[in-house]
C-alpha cells in the first residue's frame, strides 16, 4: 500500500505547474545580510501562524539586486538601502506599488570585546591613529550599503583620507564584522543592530546620523513573482508584530 502511496504522489507531481510547486516551498526572500536574526524570527512568527516558511536568503543588498536584475527567481527583495532598489525598479522588476520603507538602522565603530580601543566617531577623531599598523573592517565601500554610509560618514568627518588604504572590504556587512571578531582588523564599521548580535565585540561610539545618508531599508514584491503567501507575508512584516520583532533587535521605524 505504501508503495502504491508513493507511485501515486510522484505522478501527481508530474501534473503540477511551476507555481503550484512554488507554493509548497514558501515565498522566496531575498534580504539584507544585516537582517538575518530579525527576519528569521519574523519568518517563523508567520510560519507558526499556519502559513508555509518563507525561504529566507541574506547576502549583501548589492549581490541580491544583481541577482534579481539577472534574472534569479525570486519573491521579495529587502535592501539595506534606496539605491539597490532603486536599481531593480529602474530595471522594470518590482510590483507596482509595493515598495515602501520597511526600517532604520544607525551606524556604528565596533572593535573586539577585549579591546581597549576609544573612539568617538566626530569631526577629525584619530581613527587613523587607532588602526595602527592594522585594517579597518567594512563591507565594500564601492558597492555594498553598509560600506557606502560607512564612507559617506568618514568623508563628512573629515577622516577617510587618513584610512582610506587601510580599508579591508568585506562582502558584506557580516563578513566585516566577522573580521574583527576574529581580531584579524582592530576596528570596524557596522550597523548598531550586527553590533547587538554580537558577543564578541562591543559599540566603540555611534556615528552622528548627520554624518551620512539616512539609513532605510526598502522591501518590494517583485513582478516575477507568483507564490500567493508572499504579499501576505509583507504585509505582516509592515504589521504591528512585525516591526516588533524588528524593533527588539535594535531596528528602527523608517
């Protein structure tokens, strides 16, 4: 009997459409690496209300736009900043009116939980001087949103020509942290929430928010997209338990 049960599935499976498929898997979601405790938490929130756990993906917001302006098959997208998003709208892959600014977030210099380091981010403070010999840990200014605000704050305080060539780009804004975790960099710049997810290093001092772009994380469904759980699971990450989780990881309102 059982394995007339499993002849009969594996024929069914035959019949099914990509988008019936889909929605046995869960919407898929691309995110920000910053979110992965927040949004994990929120996925399984929705998922114990009855509804089937979305596939979370975290990686830096500029690797994830590429990868839905190539053509990777996706649901949602949340990026740690307007541009990306932006990049994706002005390629024509967003579902109209679906975007809106999800969360803020604040700007911080971290350095490893046994360190002496301080610091206090303000107009021509001795970053320079603390670094030493050693390398300063961002994700990639050139691409990546943490590494750009992070640059955009050093340059308005006057400091990024100093450790410009001290810079360790990181892929994303985990891998910087992770470098110094590891102690392999001194210092490092990260958002206040991967700082909170830490136990290995602590807050040095947090950048002024005048000192850079205001952080805002965007979330749009894409056009693509054909899974019939993923509006409804962005709209229970714009709800009030939503950004309540959000808000106990550190995360801010838009």
């Amino acid at each position: 009997m059982a394995r007339i049960l499993h002849l009969l599935v594996a024929v069914m499976a035959l019949f099914l459409t990509p988008a019936e498929i889909a929605q046995e898997r869960g919407p898929v979601v691309l995110a920000a690496a910053s979110l992965q405790e927040s949004l994990t938490e929120a996925a399984n929130a929705w998922a114990a209300k009855g509804h089937v756990k979305p596939v979370l993906s975290f990686a830096a917001s500029s690797a994830l736009a590429r990868q839905v302006i190539a053509g990777a098959p996706a649901d949602l997208f949340l990026s740690a900043d307007e541009e990306w998003m932006d990049a994706v709208a002005k390629a024509g892959l967003l579902r109209a009116g679906t975007r809106t600014t999800l969360l803020g977030n604040r700007l911080v210099l971290i350095a490893p939980a046994a360190s002496k380091v301080r610091l206090t981010p303000a107009r021509g403070f001795p970053l320079a001087k603390a670094l030493g010999s050693g390398r300063l840990a961002l994700a990639d200014p050139a691409a990546v949103p943490a590494g750009k605000y992070a640059k955009a704050a050093l340059t308005a305080l006057g400091v990024w020509s100093s450790v410009a060539t001290k810079v360790a780009p990181a892929e994303n804004v985990r891998a910087a942290m992770a470098l110094v975790e590891r102690g392999a960099a001194p210092v490092g710049i990260v958002y206040a929430t991967d700082a909170r997810a830490s136990k290995s290093v602590r807050i040095v001092g947090t950048f002024p928010a005048t000192s850079h772009p205001p952080i805002r994380y965007p979330v749009a469904l894409l056009k693509a997209s054909r899974h019939k759980g993923a509006a409804g699971f962005r709209a229970f990450l714009l709800s009030k338990q939503g950004r309540t989780i959000f808000a106990r990881h550190g995360f801010s309102a838009p």
